[in-house]
C-alpha cells in the first residue's frame, strides 16, 4: 500500500502529532453541527478520491486500511485513513456514519491522546441519546460502554494516580500484542485533568 499522508522528512512521532492536529481541526467543524450530521444506522459505502494500489476505493476499503494500520502500528496512517474515510461521506451523504468515528476513537487511545477520544465518544454519545432518528442498537450499546469505560478510567488516573485503566484500554484496541503506552504517565495525567474537571461539573462524577 502507498501511504495516504506526507510524511517527509518527519520522525514517526511528528507524523503522529500532525495528524492529531488535524483531526482536532476537522473535529472542531464536525462536532459543532450536532446529531444531525451522524448516521446512526449502516450507509453503503461511497467512493472516495483515493487511489491504493493503484485503484480508486470506497469508505468500507479505506477504514478496513485503517484498521490494517492501526493494527501494525501505523497510527499517523490510521489516523489520516479514517479522516479521509469520514471527508468522503459527508462530502457526498452530508452524514458520517458513527462505525467510523468510533474507528477514529480507538486509534486516538492507542496514541494516547485520551481527552480527544473522551470529546468524541461523548459529545457523539450525547448527540445519539438525543436524536429523533433511528439508531442503531448495536451502535448505542458500543457508544455507552466505551462512554462508561471512559468516565472509569479517566477518574482513576486523575484522582487515584492508576493508570493501569489507561493501559488496559489502549492496549485492548490496538490490537497487537507488542503495543506499548506512547505518552508518559505525567503526560497522560496533565492531558486528562482539564477534562477530569469538566465531569466533574457536566456529571457530578
């Protein structure tokens, strides 16, 4: 497969926080618009721009790449192949469907970047709850247990100084038995506490 992002001349751990950035910034135009730019329920794939091995694929063939990346490890791909995913669907459906955000989610655990993940699952989450269209059972019940697991683990860490949660989770969706934490504990730590304070105040947790 040829690779979706320009890396350059950057260290692996550079491309990683570019595609962070980026996916922060393409967040921040998504989220915003509420549960009317989700899909709830399964949507035929659509085709993209993008060409891997040398043929254009649709949404279901990039985000299976994306999960192929996130499984060796390539999260700044990974990351990249799911924002891609997600441009191509609302561009041509105005929806996203809610199977790649949770792709996207789990991608943003294994790079360790927890308080990006806990806005996504949650303000996703929320919108789900809220919405008068149809939804998906499964896709609920994911989206509150990934929620639950959250809120658990986000506490653990900020108020008890365990990070075994934090280990747990990213560990079980990376999908690889080599995974290893990308972020120090002090860097995790000062990651989530802003976000600590904020269930604090929305949940009274």
């Amino acid at each position: 497969m040829v690779s979706i992002i320009r890396r350059g001349k950057f260290s692996v751990k550079d491309n990683v926080k570019q595609q962070v950035a980026y996916a922060s910034l393409m967040l921040g135009l998504w989220l915003p618009k509420g549960e009317s730019v989700w899909s709830y329920v399964y949507e035929e794939p659509v085709m993209t721009d993008l060409k891997l091995n040398n043929r254009y694929v649709d949404t279901k063939e990039l985000s299976d790449y994306a999960i192929q990346c996130k499984r060796n490890g390539d999260y700044a791909e990974a990351i990249g192949a799911y924002l891609r995913t997600m441009n191509a669907c609302i561009n041509k459906t105005h929806h996203i469907p809610v199977a790649h955000i949770r792709g996207l989610f789990k991608v943003l655990l294994c790079v360790n970047e927890f308080a990006l993940a806990f806005q996504i699952i949650s303000t996703v989450y929320a919108d789900m709850l809220n919405t008068a269209r149809a939804v998906d059972p499964q896709e609920k019940m994911l989206f509150q247990q990934y929620f639950s697991q959250m809120i658990q683990m986000i506490v653990a860490v900020v108020d008890d100084n365990n990070y075994a949660w934090a280990e747990a989770i990213a560990k079980n969706y990376a999908g690889s038995p080599s995974y290893a934490m990308q972020k120090s504990n002090s860097e995790i730590k000062e990651n989530l506490n802003p976000i600590r304070a904020n269930i604090k105040q929305i949940y009274g947790i």
